[in-house]
C-alpha cells in the first residue's frame, strides 16, 4: 500500500542540489553565481552551472543548520543518471 506504482521524470532539463551549506556559506550565495559540479561516478567529467535556487529555511542536520542550494548545469552528458552523488563548488559573484 505504501509502495510507489510509478515513477514520473522530466529528464529534458537537469537539477544538481547541495544540501549541506551552513548558514556560515550560504550567506555568501545568490542566485546567478555560477558552480562547478563534479560527479563521483564520472572523475573525469567537470560541469559548469548558474544558482538557480537557494531555500530560505534551514534544516537541523545533527546540530547544524544547513540550506538547500539547486544548480542547473550549462550542458548535459549522456551517462547521467538521477540520484548520482556530486561535489558542488559555488563562486559568488563580486
């Protein structure tokens, strides 16, 4: 009764979220600066991004207070897949 029957998916546009900045980083990011993405699963491949998300709730993870960050990648690679881990390194803009 619990167990899902179908999964839906928009894979035309790709997402990358980081939910692990401290309310120490997150001040320093906004929407527009730009990211490097890497995945653990492809060493090789370093994708550019754009902030296209930041929550504005924090959530308590084992005593810190981490936020949400969403990053849509300039371009896409075939061997994706959802739920792969990723790195995410964020430039604030100037």
């Amino acid at each position: 009764a619990s167990a899902p029957v179908v999964q839906l998916a928009d894979d035309s546009a790709w997402l990358v979220e980081t939910d692990d900045l401290t309310e120490i980083d997150v001040v320093n990011v906004n929407v527009g600066d730009k990211a490097t993405i890497n995945i653990d699963a492809l060493p090789e491949l370093e994708l550019t991004g754009t902030v296209v998300n930041v929550k504005p709730f924090g959530e308590n993870k084992q005593g810190d207070i981490t936020y949400t960050v969403t990053v849509a990648p300039d371009e896409h690679d075939e061997r994706l897949r959802w739920n792969m881990t990723a790195s995410v390194r964020i430039t604030p803009q100037e």
